[in-house]
C-alpha cells in the first residue's frame, strides 16, 4: 500500500528542500534535517510518508510550471497521503480539466481532488482576507489541546475552507469543523479529512 513505502533517497531530498534545508555536509544542517524530520515523525503519517507527499508538491510544481505559468501560479494544491486536492480559480473549464490530467501525472498520487473553480479571483484583498482565514485557523487549531493540528492540511479560496488530513476521531474533527466555520469572512468549510483507522499506518 502507498503507506508502506519505505523512504527513499529522493524523497529525503524533496522533504528536505521543501522545508527549506540543504543536504551539505555541515553540522547545522543536520540539525536542520534532525528538526524538520523531527516534527515530521509527529504526525501520524510519518517521516516517510511526509517525504513521499513533498516529493508529490515538488513534480505538481514542475509539471504546471513547464506546461502553464498561469496554472502554477493559480492552483493550490495540498497533499496528504498521495491525496492531492487542488484549490483556485481559473479562467476556463479547458484549464480546469488540463490541471486535473496533469496532477494525476506525478508519481506517488492516489487520488485528485477537484475543488477548481471557474471566474474571477477576489484580486488582492481578497487573496489577503484567504491568507487571514487561513493564519487564524491554524492558530486557533495550534492552541487547542484537544487537536493535532500538525495532522491537517489547510487552504482558503474566497472564504471557501478546505481541510485535508487525519483526525484522531469524530469529535476531533467536529472540534475543527466548529474552529473553521467561526472564523469571519468565512462562507463554506469543506472537509476531506479523514478518521484515522489503526490498520492505516501499520508497517
């Protein structure tokens, strides 16, 4: 199962570039490896696993960019357990489905989650009032002992929440849910979120 893969060389890398660490051969950055794999090992996914989904953002990223400037930069994407769900608005429902053919192209992805819409972005206030929203939640999900925030995904799109991830059980999720759905500005939560089940992450 996806879940099971054992870290690879290249998936090391990708989590560590993602998170903004070099692999030289320096002793600070292998503190700098030690704490990002160290609060990857606090999710429920896993160093490995966290490292397959980083290795998934960095080919969606160079996919859009070599096929479409405006798909890279209008699309959001959150990858959690090869999930990819995608988030933006663009200009045609061409773009759309070209955006969804191309997620399916990276290695490692599972499913595609199509949360695309069609229109008009909400320009810069809007985009700014989207990253409000988003800040918030993680704030108010970081300070809630009742949840592991570190196990959701989060993105805003003109007050539309979605979430991605693994909940500890129902109540955590409803906890999250009721976070989401009072936060100003907020118009739709959508959840992907899924229960955690114990067969999940055996090895």
């Amino acid at each position: 199962m996806f879940w099971n893969r054992p870290l690879t060389i290249f998936t090391a890398v990708a989590f560590a570039f993602l998170t903004g660490v070099s692999l030289s051969g320096c002793t600070g950055t292998f503190v700098g490896v030690g704490a990002a794999a160290g609060t990857a090992a606090m999710e429920e996914r896993g160093i490995a696993l966290a490292a397959d989904d980083t290795a998934i953002r960095l080919r969606l990223n160079a996919l859009y960019a070599e096929d479409d400037e405006r798909l890279w930069r209008k699309i959001g994407f959150q990858v959690y357990l090869g999930r990819v769900l995608l988030t933006g608005v663009l200009d045609t429902s061409e773009m759309r489905a070209r955006a969804v053919r191309l997620a399916w192209r990276a290695e490692g992805v599972v499913e595609v989650i199509n949360e695309i819409e069609l229109g008009d972005s909400n320009g810069l206030k809007g985009y700014g009032r989207d990253k409000w929203i988003i800040a918030q939640l993680k704030s108010r999900l970081l300070f809630d002992k009742q949840v592991s925030s570190i196990n959701y995904s989060i993105d805003a799109v003109r007050g539309k929440v979605f979430l991605i991830g693994i909940a500890q059980n129902t109540q955590e999720l409803d906890r999250v849910l009721n976070h989401a759905r009072s936060i100003n500005y907020v118009r739709k939560v959508v959840s992907y979120v899924r229960i955690k089940r114990v067969t999940d992450f055996k090895s």
